[in-house]
C-alpha cells in the first residue's frame, strides 16, 4: 500500500510538471517560454490558431464552400501536409475558406494540450484555451478593453477598429476600403492620422491598418474562436454604432456560421452602421471577433470569428512599428476604360479608345471615347509627363430643349462617380440658381485630386456634360 502511494505521488508530480496550470491568474506556466519564437511539433512548427495537422495520403480534392455547394480548387497530393485551423463535420479547413473531405485519404493529428498552451504563451493569449478562466461582468470587461477600441473616421466611412499592437489597429476590410485617407479617435479623445493599410482580406472582411505614429496603449488579448465557447455565452460587444464612439452592447452567442467559408459567430449584441469593426468580447474579457454585419431588425448580428485573423495580427503585432509598411491603394477611377492620374503620355495613348485628334507637349485630344456609357470628347493634360487632368466633354446640342434628358443625364453619371466619392462637397441641383446659364454642378474634394460633374446650357443655347477630375496642385 505504501509503495503505492509513493508511486501515485511521483505520477502526481510529474504530471504537474507538465500540465499547465488551470488558474487562469497563474502564468507561471509560461515562465519557460520566454525568449521562444516558435514552438515545434514534431519539426514542424505549431503556429497560432492551429488545431491540428492533415497529411494526404492519397491524392484528393480541394475545395470551397458556395453555401452548402462544394466548388473544386485543386487536387492535393500525395505526401503533402497542411496546417488545420477549423473543422466542418465531415470536412477539415487549411485556411483562407479551403476545405478537404475528412476520409480515408487524409490522416488527421492533434498537437497536445501543453504544445498548445506553449503557443499561448509566446503570443500572449495564455490561458485563451483555459475553460476555468475567470469570467469577468459586462462593466470589468469595458474596463478591461474600452480603451483599445477606436473609432475609425475615413474620407469614405465611418466605422470602428481594435488595437492589436503598437499602432496596429484591426478592423474591417469595408471599413477602409476605398478610403484614402483616416483618423482614429481613442475614447479619451486622443487622435492618430492612419498611414495606410498593412494587409486586407476582402473574402474575409479583415484588414490591418497602421497609424503614422505610436501610441501608448496595450493591445487587447485574443482568444480562438474554436476553443471552448459554446451557444448561450455571454458576449460583449464595444463599437461606434452611427458614430457614438465605443457604445457597449450585450448579448449571447446565437450560433456560429460559415459564409463563403469563412467562420462567423451569430449573436444577439446591438450591432448597427457605424459598429464594423468593432470588438466581440467574450466573458474571460479576451477577443472572440469583429462585428461586421447585421439583418435586419431581428438581432441577427455577426462576427468574425478570430480564428480568421489571429494569424495576421500574429505576423505584425511583435514588429518594429518603423518597419511595417503601410499605405493606401492609389485611386483609379475606371471611368476611362482603366485610365487614372499618373499615368504617362504613352500610356494614356496606348490605354484609350476612341481616335487621337490632337497632341501638344501638355495635351492628348482624344474624340469618340465612351465614357460613363457616352460618346465624348476626352482632353487629357500632362505636367512633366505625367497625366494631372482629364477633362470630358458629352456634347449634348441637339437635346438643348429638352431639361428632362439632361437632367437624367447628370443623374446617370452622379451615381456612377458617387460610389467612389460619397456625397460631394457641392451639389447644385436648380438650373436657374446661376449667373452664367443654366447649370447643374456637383464637386468632390478628394485627398489627393478633384472631382467636378457639370451639366450646363450656355447663353447662346449651346450644351452639355462635363467631368473633369484632376490632381490638386
């Protein structure tokens, strides 16, 4: 009997030596990581958000998901292994919404619970996967995070974003598309002019922006969407709902789905224009996800789950902030067949349709190009070689009578260039409000270029359309 005890306490030791610990306030656990980069499984390494690993054993088929319709990609080979990050019943994801069947052609394997925890640990989200984790009331978790949710204000939108590292700041990809310029407004009123964006993902509706300058603020912690939440939980969601900067909602987890295959946690937290962006806090006061869209008045409201993004703030979040790139995609307006500002001489030639009638230095006439769905005049000019305005010109004189025609003429092209620039600056919608005939007008003032519609009937009863869009100088 002694020696059976003596035994079951050597076993009870060594188990605790290597089992981390189930109070999720201890991190000693951790201790022995300190320093570590990667973590090793099997000479491969683990990396965050993995929950397993598929290797082919035969040659089989790789696929996405359109609803519940699987759509062919690609065959996987032989020998090949691949990183699993979530599971589908019947079916094991590789990332980026990539699914395979989960059958005798593949062989499936999970790191253990200590490799994982180990993972936690050198990317700061120990204990995530901890189901004892101490469970935090509504108000401890906005103590907890209100401070590392912004409001994100671009010359486009208006939306919400989560810090993630030292001015890394997560949030939707429709948050800042399009934008070319931003500002995020902390919620002690702090402001940070946005530099650009590091990464997007359009499929999955995430992007990583990165501000001019730091700022002296934590990231939040970031737990895996996969590991251990269920229906039913508590949630919290912080965001700029109509721009009412960091509104706290509450609610529960209603379901989590797939669309397009990527992972989504449904839930019933207030979620309106002006939240994208925001965060979804879980009870232990750790990140589950991004709100991102809603239905409806019913409350049938989603999330990025993150899973889909924790290796892309992994990537960034322990760089030098001085050597992350950033930037904002250069605008091109394809209202010219592809054509856009900064183009040179010859590629403008080369790009635009319609007949050359005229070239100097400075000026490329171009006659017969379509444009917006119409046969224009198009004049482009050059400032060292380089395409600063495009000037059309939609020669209406034979409609001069008829206002309705034109009329519907400016609508046509207001919202086709609206889309790309919001409302204008300046909108004139009243033929008689002018001094020099009969004019309707709209002007956008972008970052970098102006934008201007007109539509005008002169004195001498001549008309038509213009759009003029240059660079500002």
């Amino acid at each position: 009997m002694k020696k059976f005890l003596a035994m079951l306490l050597v076993l009870m030791v060594i188990f605790g030596m290597f089992t981390p610990s189930s109070n999720a306030e201890d991190n000693s656990f951790c201790e022995q990581f300190k320093g570590i980069k990667k973590i090793w499984w099997d000479g491969i390494e683990l990396k965050s958000g993995q929950i397993g690993r598929l290797t082919i054993l035969k040659d089989t088929s790789l696929f996405k998901l359109q609803g519940e319709k699987k759509v062919f990609t690609r065959t996987l080979k032989k020998g090949e292994f691949y990183r699993i990050y979530a599971f589908k019943p019947g079916m094991l994801s590789v990332g980026g919404g990539y699914f395979v069947d989960r059958d005798d052609k593949v062989s499936y394997s999970t790191p253990s619970k200590n490799k994982l925890a180990a993972v936690a640990c050198i990317n700061g989200t120990y204990p995530s996967q901890n189901s004892s984790a101490k469970v935090y009331t509504t108000k401890e978790i906005v103590d907890q995070n209100d401070d590392k949710v912004v409001l994100i204000e671009t010359n486009k939108s208006q939306g919400s974003g989560i810090v993630v590292g030292n001015g890394l700041i997560l949030t939707n990809h429709h948050v800042i598309e399009g934008a070319s310029q931003a500002i995020v407004t902390f919620n002690n009123g702090q402001q940070f002019e946005v530099q650009g964006i590091v990464e997007s993902d359009t499929n999955k509706d995430i992007a990583l922006i990165k501000t001019v300058k730091t700022f002296n603020k934590s990231s939040v912690s970031i737990r895996s969407s996969s590991q251990g939440l269920s229906k039913g939980e508590k949630v919290v969601a912080i965001g700029s709902p109509e721009g009412l900067q960091n509104t706290v909602s509450e609610g529960i987890i209603s379901s989590f789905r797939s669309f397009n295959g990527v992972s989504h946690i449904q839930t019933n937290a207030e979620i309106t224009f002006g939240s994208s962006g925001g965060g979804l806090f879980s009870t232990s006061g750790q990140l589950i996800g991004i709100t991102t869209s809603g239905i409806g008045d019913a409350n049938l409201n989603f999330a990025v789950a993150s899973e889909e993004f924790v290796s892309l703030v992994n990537r960034y979040a322990k760089l030098n902030h001085g050597s992350i790139k950033a930037s904002f995609p250069k605008i091109s307006i394809s209202l010219l067949g592809g054509i856009s500002l900064g183009m040179t001489k010859q590629q403008v030639k080369q790009q635009s349709s319609g007949m050359l009638l005229e070239e100097e230095s400075d000026k490329l006439i171009f006659q017969n190009v379509s444009v917006l769905d119409y046969p224009a005049n198009v004049i482009y000019e050059f400032d060292n070689n380089i395409l600063t305005a495009v000037n059309v010109y939609h020669n209406k004189a034979e409609n001069v009578g008829d206002l309705s025609l034109l009329e519907d003429y400016f609508i046509t092209i207001y919202q086709k260039i609206t889309p790309y620039y919001g409302e204008p600056e300046h909108l004139d919608t009243d033929w008689m409000d002018d001094e020099e005939g009969y004019v309707l007008s709209a002007y956008w003032n972008a970052v970098d270029h102006d934008t201007m519609l007109i539509v005008q009937i002169t004195f001498d009863y001549d008309s038509y359309g213009g759009l003029r869009i240059s660079i500002r100088q």
